[in-house]
C-alpha cells in the first residue's frame, strides 16, 4: 500500500502582499481628515469674529456613518483570509468587485478563498478575470494551474504553469506545479526535471523531494526514492506521507527492519495529526510485514 498524493501548494502569503496597506495608502491620498479640520477651524474663526450672530443660527450638520469604499471591503477581505473565515473573505472581496471592478487582486484574492474551499470552478473564474485584468499576474497563472489540477485538466494546468514560469522563473513551486501534472500523465522524466529545478531554487523544500520520489518509484528506481524521501523527512521531520512511501519503498528493498521502523513512525504521525483512518491502514500494513518478517526467519 503506497499513497500516491501528491504534495501540492496553494500559494502561501500571497494574498496579503499587494494591499495589506492600501488603507493606509487611502488615509494619505485622500486628506479627509485634514480637509475637515480646516472646515472646522474656519466655521469657528467665523464664529468668533461674528459675535452678533445668534448661536441657534449656526447649523450642525448632521454625522454621517461613512460607507466603506473597494479599498476597505478588500482590507476587509485580507482580514477575513488571516482569520481564516474564507466564506467571510469571499463575500467582503465581492462587495469591493461591486465597487471595483477592474481590481485584479480581489479577484485573485476572492479565486484564492475559493481554491482554500476546494471551489475550484469558481477559483478559475475568479483568475480568468484577474488575467484579463493583468496580463503578466504570474501567481494567478500559477493558482489556476493548481485549480485545474484538481480537477485533473492535466494539460491545462501545465499551460498555466509553463506562462507562471515564463513570467517569474525563481518561484520554484510553479515547478513542482508542472511536474506534478506532467507525473500523472506518466511523463515521469520530464516531470523528475521540473523537481530538480524546483530543488536548485529551494533545496530545502520538503515538498519538491517527496515528489521527485513519487516520480522515481514510478520509474522503478527505489534507490533514488528512499534517498529523495530521506532528504523530505530531513526538511520536514513531521512529514508522515514520506514515511510511510519510504517504509513501503524499503520493504520492497527487502530492508525490513527500517520499514517497519518507517511505517510505525508514519501511523504514530498521522494518529497525532489526527488522521486515524489513515494511522489504522499503515498499522495493519505493518503487522503484514511483521507476519511475514516472522515466518521467513523460522
């Protein structure tokens, strides 16, 4: 029993990275307040220079609630994606598309929420949008090319990705992206190359070794395997997939004793991150091997 997921990445921190700020930006541009305190300022000049005017004749107007503007209703958003409200995030990103339209970061930011929900039609309609808005939105490209993995349009997703790279090379899980897809329709080489260029531009990414290991038990190559899930497990002691694939690889190595040791280490791992149904699998596996440990030493 192999689990053959793959590692995939929704764009981290992304979404926070062009208008966190942009109220403060407003608050600057903008000058209300100031403006304000000069009206003021001069309503009570004229009072004081104008004794005879009788106090009831000067008018209060009324304080008006003021309506939130696109900026607000996207900081609004921004918000609700760090609390991780992403149904919040969705519709306050939507109030400020009402607003703004030609906004192609509330767009992403609203297809990234719903890529978060596994919504990935509506993720796609959300980046079609931003691209039309900005041709060169790299991480847009690159978020759709993850929506349409998902929904397993392999060769859609590799367009997407090979234009996230065209437009920003240095961003290496664009490359494990593409690999992945390229890996599931067995293009197993050409996939080990996107892994390998994902590596020499984060040679600490967990997620590039486990799936270049995938890849190369695909080929047959179980040495290269339990070498890349080695190098996951060391970027990533927590990483129970990587145990578990690299204890199945070894039991097929005839290395038993560190199988066992591997598939006892992934259960452990998935029971405290609480995936029991899994923990329970890999343990059953693992009393096989024992089993059969057992009878071939008598």
């Amino acid at each position: 029993m192999k689990t053959n997921n793959k590692i995939l990445i929704i764009l981290p921190n992304f979404k926070t990275m062009i208008k966190l700020k942009k109220i403060y930006i407003t608050l600057l541009i903008g000058g209300c307040f100031s403006f304000g305190n000069i009206a003021l300022n001069l309503a009570e000049s004229f009072a004081q220079d104008n004794p005879e005017t009788p106090q009831e004749n000067v008018l209060e107007e009324p304080e008006e609630t003021p309506s939130l503007t696109a900026i607000d209703w996207y900081n609004k958003g921004v918000d609700e994606i760090e609390a991780r409200n992403y149904q919040g995030a969705i519709a306050a990103f939507s109030e400020s598309i009402k607003l703004d339209p030609t906004d192609a970061d509330a767009y992403y930011n609203r297809g990234y929420s719903y890529l978060v929900l596994e919504k990935f039609e509506e993720s796609i309609e959300d980046y079609d949008q931003a691209i039309e808005l900005k041709s060169d939105f790299a991480y847009a490209y690159g978020n759709r090319c993850y929506a349409y993995y998902q929904l397993k349009n392999h060769e859609q997703a590799i367009t997407d990705c090979s234009k996230a790279i065209e437009l920003e090379s240095k961003y290496g899980d664009f490359y494990i992206y593409r690999g992945n897809a390229k890996d599931d329709l067995e293009m197993h080489e050409a996939a080990i190359l996107d892994y390998n260029q994902a590596i020499i531009i984060s040679p600490n990414n967990p997620k590039a070794y486990y799936n270049r290991a995938l890849a190369y038990n695909r080929l047959g190559k179980s040495l290269q395997a339990v070498e890349d899930y080695s190098k996951a497990i060391q970027f990533n002691t927590n990483f129970a997939d990587a145990y578990h694939n690299r204890g199945v690889t070894r039991f097929k190595l005839e290395e038993k004793e560190k199988a066992i040791a591997d598939l006892r280490k992934a259960a452990q791992l998935f029971r405290q991150q609480g995936n029991t149904d899994h923990a329970e699998k890999i343990f059953k596996y693992h009393q096989t091997i024992r089993k059969r440990r057992n009878l071939r030493t008598q």
